[in-house]
C-alpha cells in the first residue's frame, strides 16, 4: 500500500531510474577529471607516465576491494541509504585531490575516491531488480550505464575550461561539489517500491509480477551460493576481461593523443569526449537487441549472451589503432571500442539481474566488479611498464582479444534454463 496520500507519479520506475543515471554521470565526471587534467598534473607535479600509472593503480586497487564491500553495505543498508554515504564520499575525496602537492598525494586521495566511488554499478543494478520487470531491465541498465559515458563526455570541456580559468585545483572541487548536490537529491528522492509514497498500485503490481526470470525459483539467495554458482563465473570471468578496455578509454586517451600524436590540452578537448558519445549508443544499444532478440523467440539469457558477443566481435576495431595514420582514424576506432564495450558490459550488468535474488543483486554485482576492476588493475601495470618503451599498439591488440575470450567463457559457462517458461518482451 501506498504510505501516504500524496499523488502518484507516471512511470515512476523511469524518473527513478533517470536518477541513478544523473548519479552516475556525476560518479564518472568525478573520476574523469584526473584523465583529462593528467597532462598539466605530470608538468605540475613532475610525474612519469609510470608514476601517473601508480595514481590511477591507487584508484584501482580501492575500487577493486570496495566493489564486494560496496555490494555487500547496499544489500544490509538498502540502495537509498548505502549509496547516500557513499556519494558523499566519493564528493570529498575527489574535492580533496586540489590538496595534493606530490603524485604520492595525489594517488592517497585517488585511492580514497576509488573506495567511495565503487559502490556506483551495484546500486544501478541494485535499482533496476528492485524498480523493474525481468523485460524492461536490458534498457533500464542501459540508461544507467549510459551516465558512465556522458560523465566521460562532460569532463574534457568542463576540467579544461576549469584548469584555464581557475587552475587545475578548480576542477576536483567543481566536480566534487555536483556530487554533494546530488547526494541530497538523492537522499529525498529514492525510496524501494514498497515505500515510495508516489507510485501507484498499478505501476507497483507491474513490476511486482515481472519480477520472475529463468530459474527464478533457483536463484542463489547467499554469497556462499553465488560464489559457487556457474552463473556468477560466467559473469565475472568476461568482466575480468572486458573492464580493461573501459580503463584504458576513460584513463589514457588524453595522454596517448599527447603521447603519440603530440596534440595540446585544448586539442585533446576538442577529440577525447568523442568515443564516449558512440560509448552512449553502445549503451542504448544494449537495451535496444535484448528486447528485438526475445521477440524473435530468443530466452532472456540467450538474448544477453547474443548481446554481448556481438560487442565483443566489435572489439575488433580497436585493436587496429596501432595502424592508425591520424589522430581522426584514432579517434574514430576508439569510438568503435567505445560502443563496443558499453554493448557488451551492458549486456553482462544485466545478467546479475537476470540470475540472482534481489536480495543478492547488489553483492552479486559487486563481486563480480571487484573481478573486473582486478582485471583492469592488471592491464594499468602492463601499461605503466611497457607504454614508454613499446607505444600503445600491442596494448590495443591485446583488449580485442581478450574481450573475444570473456565470449568464448560466457557461451561456455552461462546455460539457459526453462527456455520455455521464459518472459517475452
């Protein structure tokens, strides 16, 4: 029943999930900032592409830890109040990197915004199993997967006209502060289905019915049986291969246009938000194939896996930047990556939706991104070591195929159950 008489809101589960999203946007601007001020702070602060290797280790290595911790605080806290205390921290860690003075300093702080930060992706998917029907969570992810690259998208024009103006400080503390504002919007504005006063019965009986999935009645309930479940490795294993793509993107364009094509600040601007707008349709796109797919008679699951292998084929392109003859085709190949990826990591955020109790969706989630973030960890040393003295294109070549393995494991590991029981879009 409704806890109070206030007037219910249309299609609340959508200006809900249009909320996670701006939250998201604002998690990604916060970690993007570094990305594109990383040229100016290697000047400022005297750092090596090998020391700023160790400042974006710092971020890593907490986000890689706090992934399952995040996942597990949202489960016993709930979404409203867990991602609260974590937006809030995310907000004064990143304000507090105008404070550094060393890139020992600077990677202190960054570690502290990777420890509050890692709470984003489990509560979106957190939201979608508790706010949306089995059918409806490919775009509802999508949307909120979505925010990671317009976040990407806002930082270079935003941290640039900052660094210009103001100075590089400016930019961590204009950043942060959008997050605190958020936080508060946040605070106010999400509430489960079961509590929020502004949903109506009839929206509430939509997605109370649509709850079921494949194997529904099997889903694994504890942490013991998600670890041991086939379906959480065929989730973690492929984004343990798939997030150092997304690392690489969102962390070293700017210095690779500087590196390789000697392009400057106001350049890289111009360029680098370029391969996270194709990152949107990528997302779009993930939301978009899963519903055609289970028209055309396609199981949930399988409509998820087809999904993804199609991303990870588009890997592909990518690959081929080391033979690129101008910073455009560079350019435009990372767009292909850029698409590809969010395709292919939209379709696999779903999933844990898709296999797991909501009472687990958050832990679940949250694991399977520490596996992730081990991942991306691993290839940030690789580049660290082997950038200066190798360039970048065996790198690139290497996140292709890694992505066309995660394929490979997912098919291999994820099967489908009660293919005739399963709901159609």
């Amino acid at each position: 029943m409704n806890q109070s008489s206030k007037r219910p809101v249309k299609h609340l589960r959508w200006w809900i999930i249009s909320l996670v999203t701006l939250g998201t946007v604002l998690n990604y601007l916060a970690r993007s900032t570094l990305s594109v001020a990383a040229p100016t702070l290697k000047d400022e602060l005297g750092m090596s592409t090998q020391a700023y290797s160790y400042v974006v280790l710092a971020f890593q290595l907490a986000y890689t830890v706090m992934q399952t911790v995040a996942g597990t605080v949202l489960d016993l806290l709930g979404t409203r109040l867990g991602f609260f205390l974590f937006a809030i921290g995310w907000a004064l860690s990143n304000m507090a990197h105008g404070l550094a003075s060393t890139w020992q300093g600077l990677a202190f702080f960054r570690g502290l915004l990777g420890a509050t930060e890692a709470a984003a992706i489990p509560a979106g998917a957190k939201s979608v199993s508790e706010w949306f029907p089995a059918r409806e969570r490919p775009l509802a992810t999508s949307a909120f997967q979505m925010g990671t690259s317009v976040g990407a998208i806002a930082a270079p024009p935003l941290v640039v006209f900052c660094i210009l103006t103001w100075g590089w400080q400016s930019a961590f503390l204009i950043t942060g502060a959008l997050s605190l504002v958020w936080a508060m919007v946040w605070w106010f504005g999400y509430e489960t289905p079961q509590r929020h006063s502004r949903l109506s019965d009839e929206e509430r009986l939509k997605i109370e019915a649509g709850q079921g999935g494949e194997g529904a009645d099997q889903r694994p309930a504890t942490r013991s049986a998600v670890l041991k479940s086939r379906e959480f490795w065929a989730i973690a294993i492929p984004r343990f291969f798939a997030e150092p793509a997304w690392q690489t993107f969102n962390f070293f364009i700017p210095l690779y246009l500087v590196a390789v094509w000697k392009l400057d600040l106001k350049s890289v601007a111009l360029w680098a938000w370029m391969p996270f707008v194709a990152a949107d349709l990528g997302s779009l796109a993930a939301g978009l194939v899963p519903p055609w797919l289970m028209r055309k008679g396609a199981s949930v699951l399988s409509s998820r896996k087809i999904t993804m292998s199609i991303g990870a084929v588009c890997m592909i392109g990518p690959a081929c930047i080391g033979l690129a003859s101008s910073p455009g085709l560079a350019i435009a190949l990372f767009c292909v990556g850029g698409f590809a990826h969010q395709m292919l990591n939209g379709a696999l955020i779903t999933l844990c939706s898709d296999v797991f109790d909501s009472r687990m969706v958050g832990t679940a989630s949250g694991m399977a991104g520490t596996m992730a973030w081990i991942g991306g960890m691993l290839f940030t040393l690789l580049i660290g070591q082997s950038a200066d003295a190798y360039g970048y294109g065996p790198l690139f070549v290497a996140l292709g195929v890694l992505d066309l393995i995660g394929m490979a494991v997912l098919w291999v590991l994820l099967k489908s159950q009660k293919e005739d029981s399963t709901p159609r879009a």
